[in-house]
C-alpha cells in the first residue's frame, strides 16, 4: 500500500491517481511514526476483517481481531495475527497484572464472577483506601 495504489473499490484515473497521492507519497505520510489506530486500520485494510481465531480456532459467537506480535507495532503484514477477543487479551498480558505483577499459584485470587485478580494490587488499593478515610476523620 506505500505505492500509488488506489483504495480497494475504486478505479482511479491517471489524471486524479497524480492530484490524490496514496500512500508513501502522501504530504501526510506517517510510516512508521503512525499512531496506533492507524496501524490497525491499516491491517484491516490489507488484510481484511479477521474471522477466526489462530490460537484456540474459533470461528464464531466471539469477535477477532488483529493482533501485534512484536509490540514494536512495525507496518509489516507479517507482524499481525488473527484473535478472538479472550485470546487477544491473554497474549497482551502475558501472564501479568496491570501493574506489571506476575500471575503466580500465591499472588492470584480468583473473583466470585470466575476472573482472576492481583493480591498485591488489591493490598495496595485497600492501604490507599484506609489512608484516604483516615485523612477524612482528621478533617
């Protein structure tokens, strides 16, 4: 898509092919400094709407998406795969909290609606909580 290509539907003229660049030869050409939706737009493009999962295999009741594999977000088709949503998130988290913690056997509770939780980010929370009432009584 960085040459003088036309958008997918449309048959250009050479005429308007020159007034409209496309790609790389557009005065708002990004490349690799493109934000992170424009990547993923990008890859729809090209690749199409994903519809199937490549880690668990399922084709339906879920929706896919386009997922990053390097996390260096490169404008290379190579570098995306397909994954359902359950999948997606499991990838990008890679076995840790937001915080960063690990997701070990010790430092993971499991909710009362089936989801896993960080003690660590929870004793935290509940030492930020306890500070912020006691900053309230002394008001």
């Amino acid at each position: 898509m960085d040459s003088q290509q036309p958008i997918k539907g449309y048959k250009w003229s050479e005429s308007r092919k020159r007034f409209y660049p496309c790609g790389s030869l557009h005065h708002r050409w990004l490349g690799q400094k493109a934000t992170y939706s424009a990547q993923h737009y990008w890859i729809s493009r090209v690749k199409g709407k994903p519809k199937n999962c490549e880690s668990c295999g399922a084709t339906s009741g879920v929706k896919f998406e386009w997922a990053n594999i390097s996390g260096k977000y490169l404008r290379n088709v190579k570098d995306y795969r397909r994954l359902c949503i359950f999948c997606h998130r499991k990838f990008d988290s890679k076995g840790k909290c937001k915080r960063g913690h690990l997701f070990t056997e010790i430092n993971t509770r499991i909710t009362k609606r089936g989801s896993r939780s960080c003690r660590k980010c929870a004793t935290l929370l509940m030492r930020i909580h306890r500070a912020n009432l006691k900053a309230k009584q002394n008001l």
